[in-house]
C-alpha cells in the first residue's frame, strides 16, 4: 500500500512542522510561567532553569495576592466580556443575516456604514465617549465598558458573518419558507445553527481585545469596584517595577482566565463544526 | 418574490439594535474627531474653523511632515513583513492542521493560538526580557549553539527595531489568519474532495487546486483586517518602546505618532487639532484600502455555495 505509506511519512512531517512552531509559540510563555514560581536570585541567575526544590518560592504570589483584590478584578473581567460579547454575537449576527440574505435599497450602503468601524479605531472618539457616559451617568459602570466593546467588536462580527452567511444553500432557507417559517425561525433555527463555526471564530476574536484592553477601563471605568484584571495588572506592574517576582507572578495569573474562555469557546467551534453543516 | 411585499419590518428588527448601538457609541464620537481635525486653535484659544490647513501643515510643513511620513513608511513596512510572513505561515499552519485523522491537532491549534490571546502588557514584557542583552535568553540560546556573534541589541538598533516589533507582532497575531483559514478548510464539503481524490488528485495538489480556490475569499479577509488592524497598531510598540518609538523614531507608526500628538509626552503638549487631524489622514489611507479591497478584489472572487 504505497498510499498509506505516503501518508505516515506525510503525518510525521506534518507533527514535525506543528511541533516546531507550537514550541516557538510557547517557549516565551513558558519563560514567564516558570520563572513566577523562583525565587529573585534565581531569576537573573539561570532564567531558563525549572523551578526545582532548591531555588522554588512563592513570594511572587504572596504579593500579588496580598495587594489589590484580584479575584473581583476577574469578576469585573469576566462580567464586561461575557456581556459585550453576547450583544455583539446576537446583534452581529442579526444584522448580518439582514445584509446578506435580502435584497433592499441601501443594502450595499448600510454594509458599508457598518464596515467603517473596522477601519478605525473606536479611541479616535474616546474624548467624545467619555462626554456621553458623563451624561449618561455610566461613568463607573461595567454597563459603559460593555457599550463601548458591543460597538466597537460589532462591525467585524457583521463583516465576517455575513460573508459566511452568504455560503449558507439558499435552497434550505427557501425550503424553510414554503414550510412556513418566519424570517425569524429562519434565522434562529436555521441559519444560526450553520454559521456556529464561524459564530465560535468570530467570539474568540471579539473577546480577546477586550479582555486585553486597557484604554477604555482606565479611562471609562478606573475606580476601585470596577477595575478589569488588566488594569490591575498593569497599575501594579507600575508601582512593582523591580520586583519581578510579583510582576511574573501577575502576568501569569493575567493569562488564565482568558485562557480558559478561549477553551470553551474553541470547545463549542469544534462542536459546530462535527455537527454537520447541510451536506 | 420577496421584492413585492409592502414593508418587510423584520429587517428593520434585525438591523436595529447593532446599528443604533454603533451610531450611538462609535461613529457620532469618531465624526466628533473628523470635524475637529478642520478646527484649530485661534486667538485666546477660542476655536476656530480653518478648513484643510491641519492637513496642510501635515504633509506639507517640515515640522510635521517628515514626523508623518517617516510614521507613514514604516507602518508600510510594519503591514508588509505581516503579509509576507504572517499571512502565508498561517495559511500553511491551517493546511497542515486540517490534515484528515491528524492527531493532537486541538491540541496543537490551541498552542499557536495562545499568543493572540496574551495582553500587550505581557508581550512587550516578555520579549524585552528574552530580546534584553543583560538578562537576555537570546544572546545565551545563540552562544549555546555557537552564533553569539550573531546576536545584537535588536531592539536597540534602528535599523533592526522595527523589524524585530513586527516579528514579535506576527509571532503574536499568527493565530487569527490560522484560524480563519483552518475554518474555512473544515467547511469544504467531503463531497468535493472524495471527487477530487477519484480524479487522482492529492497531497499538495490537492491543496493548491481544489482548497485554495475555495477558500480565496477567507485569504482576501485576512489581507484586509491585516492591513487595518496594521495600520491601526500601536500598543505593541508603545509597551515595549513607549510613546516616544525609540530609537530615534526608528519604530514610530501611524498610532504612536497620533497618541503623541492627541495626548501629548514629556515636553509637548497635546495637541487635540493636529491630533484629530492625523486621526484623519489614517481613517483616509485606511479608507482607501478598504475600498481597493471591496471594489477591486471583492467584487472578483468566485464565491461556492455548498
């Protein structure tokens, strides 16, 4: 069997080519995550040694969660993403389904208005944001955050959404029709289930941004009860520049979170994906 | 037909709620900035209306221009190393991911991705660390492999600093073109190629004349949103270089000279009108951009219903 032959030689280059880059991609994070669990005079003495019994301490964490309150910073984290990244989902999709499936005048215009957001960045506008909140009254609020991030991750959701929309078989929704669906039925119970794939992808990409940013926190949202875990993060890299334990220690906490958001919505994508789509 | 019905409501409904979200948020604030960037400060301070001069004394006068185009030349760069380098190494990652049966591939997707999740702060820490000549990995890995005298302060040296950012970038950001294509690979029906593999054809030609026609319309996103999301950087150069794009400017892009111009650093004061006003000039290049792709490439892809 010479395919199959061919074919093993081609796994273990295809495991030999993915193996090399993942450890490219990891080894700096790795740095970070082993380097947290030394002690100080380890650190600058062998960066790459594994924290083994002789140089292994703590005192990076102790500190960390000694100073601020860490586990609401999460919360607060977990609260503004979750929120915005439903109102983009929903909403994105909504529009997107609107855009690609039916022929209206403007149809082209309002895509296009929609995909100027893609193009620049919401901060261009932050003076004017924060006015609005200020009148508002949503200065201080995870509700500001949540507006901000819903607007500023909807343009992409629609602009992804809709082009994969646009490879959902006409032949199903037409099919949907005739049987008596309404254009609401169609989308929640048939399209909305095809696209989840790229619903996942578009989740994962609007959630990471957000997580990460610090623009808007610090400047919509920066007192005690509604600091993002990013803010923390960086005001106490800030007043803890020399003491790297407590540094490392809080970057690697910073990263677990959103780590395990990322799994679970890689989880559902992979779903989406042995679910079947219409064959 | 559809076309007949008097009004159509739902797609109003659908529409409705990220539209006004985003009108309300995003682009009344970001009109707010454009009008400004036609203001200017006059006499006593009061604001005055001076039409294009912001853009005038931006390309035109040497105070600013030569700050505005060396920012302009090396976004173009920064944007060029990403689609030689990032962009076909995603693709092949995908590629070879989606390989039928392949083992521990979640394992190896979720791997590569993990730097695309990971907050600037982190990365610009991160790579200082690795890339620093004291503490360094680096200089120590290359020594160990006998290449030390290959090593230099990359990210001190101008003329391989913003090379070295853009790299760190791609290493970065090399998740989000493999994951769009994976995704787009994974939803090529079986159908297509069980006939193709019938035809005889397989392995790499398979990939080159079957898949990548197909997923041409996925390449074409990642191209655009590299390109806007390239010209809209700034976080990565401004945590590891800070606000000034050291050294001598050598890492300036579009977002580092705009932040110092709106916010202001060490010895200048913000300035909200010029500021405004390079805000335009990126919205234009990216407009621009972005229009190329949607009239000149869009329009041409050969899009496959399955």
């Amino acid at each position: 069997m010479a395919n199959a032959r061919l074919s093993t030689g081609r796994k273990i280059a295809a495991h030999a080519v993915l193996l090399g880059y993942t450890l490219i991609a990891l080894f700096p994070v790795f740095v970070i995550v082993i380097n947290s669990f030394k002690s100080r005079k380890a650190i600058f003495a062998d960066p790459l040694a594994l924290p083994l019994p002789g140089n292994f301490d703590f005192v990076g964490y102790r500190t960390v969660m000694k100073q601020g309150d860490f586990f609401l910073y999460f919360q607060n984290s977990l609260t503004v993403t979750v929120g915005s990244l439903f109102c983009v989902l929903l909403f994105g999709a909504m529009a997107a389904f609107a855009l690609s499936e039916y022929r209206f005048r403007g149809n082209s215009l309002m895509g296009l208005y929609l995909a100027l957001g893609i193009m620049i960045p919401i901060r261009l506008g932050t003076v004017a944001i924060l006015e609005l909140m200020v009148s508002a009254g949503l200065v201080n609020t995870l509700t500001a955050l949540i507006l901000v991030y819903s607007a500023q991750g909807l343009p992409l959701a629609v602009f992804i959404l809709s082009e994969f929309m646009r490879s959902v078989s006409d032949d199903l929704k037409n099919a949907g029709r005739i049987d008596g669906l309404s254009e609401y039925r169609i989308f929640f119970s048939l399209v909305l289930p095809l696209v989840r794939p790229a619903m996942a992808t578009v989740a994962v990409f609007t959630m990471i941004p957000i997580w990460n940013d610090l623009w808007f926190p610090l400047i919509l949202a920066p007192a005690e009860s509604t600091k993002t875990v990013t803010l923390g993060a960086q005001v106490f890299i800030g007043q803890f520049v020399t003491d790297w334990n407590a540094v490392l220690a809080a970057l690697s906490l910073a990263i677990v979170p959103v780590l395990v958001l990322y799994l679970v919505f890689s989880r559902q994508l992979i779903r989406g994906i042995t679910a079947g789509a219409v064959k | 037909m559809a076309a007949r019905k008097p009004v159509r409501w739902h797609i109003a409904v659908f529409l409705a709620p990220a539209v006004l979200i985003y009108t309300a948020v995003m682009i009344i604030p970001l009109f707010g900035t454009l009008l400004q960037s036609l203001y200017n400060k006059g006499e006593g301070g009061a604001r005055v209306f001076v039409g294009l001069q912001n853009f005038a004394t931006l390309f035109g006068d040497a105070l600013w221009s030569d700050a505005f185009w060396n920012a302009l030349g090396n976004n173009a760069w920064f944007f060029l190393i990403h689609m030689l380098v990032q962009n076909p190494i995603g693709v092949a990652l995908a590629a070879i991911l989606s390989t039928p049966r392949l083992r521990m591939a979640a394992f190896y997707r979720t791997a590569i991705f993990i730097p695309t999740i990971l907050s600037f702060v982190i990365v610009g820490f991160v790579w200082k660390l690795i890339l620093s000549p004291i503490w360094g990995i680096a200089p120590g890995m290359l020594d160990a492999v006998g290449l030390k005298m290959l090593f230099a302060p990359w990210l001190g040296k101008e003329e391989y600093a913003l090379t070295a950012l853009a790299l760190v970038s791609v290493w970065q950001f090399i998740g989000i073109p493999m994951m769009l294509i994976y995704a787009a690979l994974l939803s090529i029906p079986d159908e297509i190629l069980e006939a193709a593999e019938m035809d005889g054809i397989t392995g790499m030609s398979q990939f080159w004349k079957i898949k990548l026609p197909l997923i041409l319309p996925s390449i074409g996103i990642i191209s655009i949103l590299t390109f806007v999301g390239n010209f809209n950087a700034f976080d990565l150069i401004y945590v590891a270089q800070g606000a000034l794009a050291g050294p001598d400017y050598a890492t300036d892009i579009l977002g580092t000279f705009l932040y110092r111009t709106f916010f202001g650093f060490q010895l200048q004061l913000g300035d909200p009108y010029m500021g405004s006003a390079i805000a335009g000039a990126m919205f234009g290049i990216i407009l621009i951009g972005v229009c190329v792709y949607l009239f000149g490439i869009q329009t041409r892809l050969r899009r496959y219903q399955f």
